[in-house]
C-alpha cells in the first residue's frame, strides 16, 4: 500500500491514510513499545511508546439459560470496573451492563434475546463465548380455534355432532370440550370433553339437552402449559323441522262462533305461504274455511289470502267447517332466531293480536316482567263462552290479544317455565271491601255467550287513567255481549277499571248486547267481601233497581243496561242512587219446577210499602195470592210453591204482578209443573 506501520516491530494492517493520518489497529503479539510508519523508503519512530492494554476473554457464564430480564454473571479477564467502558450482547442483541470488575460482569437477559453466543467489547475488542445462552421463554398464547365444523342447524330430534381443529405454535393441544346449554333454559351450562380424532376433536351433543329453541354452545381448548382458549361468545345452533313439521292445534270444526280459535306458528316456514302451509285443506274459500287477522289500524279483522305469509309471534284466526280427516301441519322451517335479543314484535296502541313465536308455554308474568306498561293478563278466545276471558299463559302454537296504551316493542322472554304447563285461573284480587286493595269480577251470560272480562276494584298503585290492572273491550263479532265503562282509550271501553285506593266512588258502565231480546244475567262472586261496614251496590239505572252486592250473587236484566257500581258510605250511595220505585228484583228459577223465590227492592226513601204479590194466568185471571200486606223497605224474598191451594197449576206461562202504591210490574214466569 507504501505505508507500513509497525508496534514495537510487529506489523499491523492499514486501513486508510492521507497525508496527515492513518488508520489501522493494533495487531495480535504487539508489545509496549514504539510505533513506526515507513513510507517511501523512510521510516519513522514515535517519540512515546505505546501501551497495549490485554485483551479481555470469556471462561464461562451463570445461569447458562434464563428468562428475558433475568441476570446473568459473565466470568473472564481483563474486563474494567468502568462498566460504562463496556458492551455486552446476547446472539447480537444489547444488553443493560448493571456492574463489572476485572474478572465480572453483571449484565439482563435483553427483550429479544434468542440463543447464541454472549459477546464482550471492551477498547475496541470483542470476544464472544465459546457456548451459547439459552434464552428461556413462557408460552402465554393459548391454543387457537382454526376451523369449527360444528353444523349451524340441528334437526328436531337429532344429535349435535360438535367438531373443532384447534392449534398451538408453541406447545401441545392436550385436551379440548364443550360448554353448552339450551336456549330455552339458560343459565345452567353443562361441559363434556371432547374426543381426539386425527386433527379433530369432536363429540354428540344428545338431543335431550338441546331444548326446543335449539343450543348454544362455546368451545374450549388448553395446552400443554395450562393456557386455555374459549370462544368469546356462544355459538347458537337453530332447531330444523323436517318433513311435514309441527301439527297445528285445532280440532274444533264448525261454522259457529264456538269453533273458532287463535293459533301461531312458531317457525321460520321455508313455504309460508297460506295455501303451502294449509294443503291439507281445499284451496282457500270463507264458505269452507277461513284464516284472518286483526288490523289494529281498521279495527277489523283482515282475511288472508292463499298467498299470505304466515309470520312467527303473528297470531291468526282459523275456522275450519268440516274435519280434512288428517292432521294440519306447518311443513319444514327452523326456530326464530333469538341471537343476543329475545324475539319480538312491534304492538301498536290498542288491540294487538299476537302468537307465541316459540315451541313452549310461556308465562305471561314473565312477558309482563320483561316489558313495563305490559296489562298483568292477555286475552285468548274460549269457544266455550263464545267470548274472550283473561289469560295467564301463552300457550306454543297459539296466540290472543293484547290492549298497549302506547306504540311498543313487545319482548318475549327465552324462558320455559315448567310451571307453564298447566295454568292457574286469572282471579280478581280477593280481599275483603275494608282492605285497601280489592277487586271484583263481573260475569254476564246470555245464552251461550258469557262475558267474563268486566270488573271494577282498588288499588294503591293504580291510576285514575289507564294502569296495567285495568282491562278494555274486544273487537266484536257479529254476535256480542260486551260490559262497556263509561272511559276510553284509544277508541275502547275500559271493560275493567282499577281505581286508587279511595273511600267513595262510582263505576259506570253499559252492557251491549247483540240480541237485545233475550235476557242476561249479571252475577259475581262476594263469597270475600267480608263482614264489614263497606258498602258495594250495582245500580240498574234503566229499572231504578239497586243490588246489595254483599248480600246477592246474581241480578237478570234485558240488554242494553245501563249500570252504576258504588262504593262507600250511605250518605254516598243515597246522593248516588236517588230515589226509586219498588221493584221485583228476581224470579228464580225461571222457567221453574216446584218452588219459585221472588226476590223484592223497597227502596228506603220510604219506610213501609203496602204490598201485593199474585200469580196471574196469561189472560190476565188471579190463578193465586202469593202476598198481600205491609212490607219495610229493603230487600224482600218470598218462597212460593208454584201450586193453589195445595193443587199444581198446569204448565205454562204466567206472570207474577206485584202492585205497590200507584205502581204495578209484572215478570213472566213458566211453570213446568
């Protein structure tokens, strides 16, 4: 190169030089000594001698292997007790230097270290160790999910066959299971292992424990170190019907009002059309059957057509003329889809008609729980009475009516309830006229069509507005028997009204009748008034007629009435009532075979009434003299044994007149002597 350079003549290798400056190291084997540059021929000495420092080396290091951000002591020689002087890594990687000494450094395992050697640079100088660090390390990542074969349907009745492929980059899949329950009973999950097979592990989950809204489940899988991974969420698995799917529940054929009823099909139909899912019925005409809907908007009930769509949580009127002789059956579908949320349906103010959207009974407390301003009761249809009556379970596949006060979300609860198999009759509350809370319950029947959804009560909570104890009229049928209060809301009577807590108070209210020519009877049940001072009269304003409600049961009238119930003192209920006139109450039995009762209304603005009582043929002839004299006012009853003079009268009509003051009423009564 034309430069040479020698320490203490050992020649050392020249890197660069210029003019003025050369760079080269010191090479292996020099001693103190001078240093001479030749260059040209000429060679030149440094006036000082130079010091060659030794060379620092590694004998061994302690521990040989360790965790990142452990210490590790480095033994060798020739180091410096300036530990800033050096620099230690562990396979390249820098480490924090925390003390040294000639013979020791003590230095960190460095955040990235792997295995390989630990190097020491000290004046220039790097030795490495003639062994290599292990650097421990911990597995903290779990095993991975990397495919779910788990189907994402089960059919009804069937297994859930449950298979997974997990991984782990860094340690050993050791065991793997399921954590599963039942949508429709949440709360209780059950776990079972999971079985290896080749890269899978997998495992039948028995349909008795997948319920009838299908399972949710969430996999889980640990490693050789422990660490265990479990699906963030559970997994829903929807139930599948096949082939024909669930029966329909009706079998009450007829064209009459008692044979209609409300069903629902709780399904997504993969056919929902009318006319797929009843093609066990002749095609679609109202003279054979029918299938409709209420319309909230209209206030009518809308016939579907064979091309509708049957919608879960939808409920439907069905009437069937003659028996198809098979059973209906929805056709294939799958369960709703509950997800994070319950199912649910938009409601409107006033009359909703809805179905139970799930496979199972549901309590209506729980619905009522589960949605403020819900009414404590929904309405179903009994072909029975020809009417509608309270009801406190929504039973699967059928459906009824429910009375919001406001535009609503209606949630139904994921909730079977065993309890729900068999209902507890909806009953007033029964305590007694002196407590703070009571209600009562009205029955009116008139021929085969009885209305049992009126009422009246108390409640502390209660408002004078709507509350969710009070209860509305139905929508109507061409023949109908309704108990309308005198308030409304949203365009229907309150048939029920719970009032707060007060000491006096006046219910009004009208029965409509479709037949307005055939008699009803009003009746109730005041087996837990109790023996009180409490007063309760219903009030015939029509007939100027007023009932003690404590002391009877029943009162006959013709439709339409207008009625009042009153509640309090007697200088209320004489303000309230007014005057009247006196009055046959009740003739029963009527039609009657031996002894007749003839009950009597004195009313009390007058102390003493004279009093005649006969039995009168149809002609108008006296056949017999049931009573003649002075009576108090108040209520009177008369046993009388449907004959004269010991000897039966024949058969037939007649008319028991009773004649008081300037006043003479008649009730026909027949005699089937």
């Amino acid at each position: 190169s034309g430069v040479v350079v020698k320490f203490n003549n050992v020649t050392s290798v020249v890197s660069s030089f210029t003019a003025t400056s050369i760079s080269t190291q010191v090479p292996v084997g020099a001693s103190n000594g001078k240093i001479s540059v030749t260059t040209s021929g000429v060679t030149v000495y440094s006036t000082l001698n130079f010091t060659v420092m030794p060379s620092p080396s590694i004998t061994s290091f302690n521990p040989e292997s360790n965790l990142v951000g452990s210490i590790v002591n480095i033994t060798g020689l020739n180091f410096d007790s300036d530990e800033s002087k050096i620099k230690v890594t562990f396979n390249g990687i820098e480490a924090l230097v925390i003390a040294s000494s000639p013979t020791v450094i003590t230095t960190t395992v460095p955040e990235g270290a792997t295995n390989g050697p630990i190097s020491v640079s000290l004046n220039g100088v790097t030795v490495f160790s003639t062994k290599d660090f292990v650097v421990i390390t911990i597995d903290t990542t779990p095993p991975v999910l990397v495919q779910n074969n788990t189907p994402v349907e089960v059919v009804y009745g069937s297994n859930l066959f449950v298979s997974a492929i997990f991984e782990d980059p860094d340690s050993q899949v050791i065991s793997a299971s399921v954590t599963f329950q039942p949508i429709s009973n949440r709360g209780l999950p059950l776990t079972i292992t999971l079985d290896p097979s080749e890269n899978n592990w997998e495992k039948g989950i028995p349909w008795d424990q997948i319920g009838d809204l299908g399972v949710e489940y969430k996999l889980n899988a640990t490693n050789s170190k422990g660490l265990v991974y479990t699906s963030p969420t559970y997994i829903q698995v929807r139930v599948v019907f096949t082939g024909t799917g669930l029966t329909i529940p009706y079998s009450s054929f007829g064209s009459d009002l008692s044979s209609y009823r409300i069903i629902s099909v709780p399904l997504n139909l993969d056919k929902p059309a009318v006319a797929n899912v009843f093609d066990e019925l002749p095609p679609l005409n109202k003279s054979q059957w029918r299938l409709s809907h209420y319309d909230n908007t209209t206030n009518s009930n809308k016939e579907l057509t064979a091309t509708s769509t049957i919608t879960p949580g939808v409920g439907y009127w069905l009437l069937i003329k003659d028996n198809p002789g098979n059973l209906l059956t929805t056709g294939t579908g799958r369960t709703v889809d509950v997800g994070q949320m319950p199912f649910s349906v938009q409601l409107k103010a006033g009359w909703n008609q809805i179905g139970n959207p799930y496979n199972f009974n549901l309590l209506w407390s729980d619905l009522v729980a589960a949605n403020p301003g819900l009414p404590v009761s929904f309405r179903n249809y009994n072909g029975l009475i020809k009417n509608f009556e309270n009801k406190t379970v929504l039973n699967k596949m059928e459906g009824g009516f429910v009375n919001v006060a406001n535009d609503m979300v209606l949630s139904y609860p994921v909730k079977k309830n065993n309890g729900a198999r068999i209902e507890s009759p909806l009953t007033a509350l029964r305590n007694s006229l002196d407590h703070q809370e009571w209600e009562v319950d009205f029955s009116v029947k008139q021929s085969d069509i009885t209305n049992v959804i009126g009422g009246v009560g108390m409640r502390l909570d209660a408002a004078e507005d709507f509350d969710i104890y009070d209860g509305f009229s139905m929508p109507r049928f061409s023949q109908y028997l309704d108990v309308n209060h005198d308030k409304k809301l949203n365009q229907y009577h309150y048939s029920k009204d719970v009032v707060p807590t007060t000491d006096n108070h006046t219910w009004s209210f009208k029965v409509d009748a479709s037949d307005t020519d055939k008699p009803a009877l009003f009746s109730w049940d005041n087996s837990y008034f109790g023996n009180n001072d409490q007063n309760l009269i219903l009030y015939d304003e029509n007939s100027k007629v007023w009932i003690n409600m404590k002391q009877y049961q029943s009162y006959s009238f013709t439709p339409p009435a207008n009625f009042k119930v009153i509640f309090g003192s007697e200088s209320y209920l004489k303000k309230e009532i007014g005057l009247g006139n006196a009055r046959i109450i009740e003739v029963s039995p009527n039609p009657a075979k031996g002894p007749i009762s003839i009950h009597l209304f004195l009313p009390e603005w007058q102390k003493t009434y004279p009093i005649q009582l006969e039995l009168k043929s149809l002609t108008g002839i006296t056949v017999a003299n049931i009573f003649s004299g002075e009576l108090e006012s108040g209520y009177q009853k008369f046993e009388w044994s449907s004959d004269n003079n010991s000897n039966p009268l024949p058969s037939g009509v007649y008319f028991v007149q009773m004649r008081s003051n300037n006043s003479i009423q008649t009730v026909r009564v027949i005699l089937m002597n």
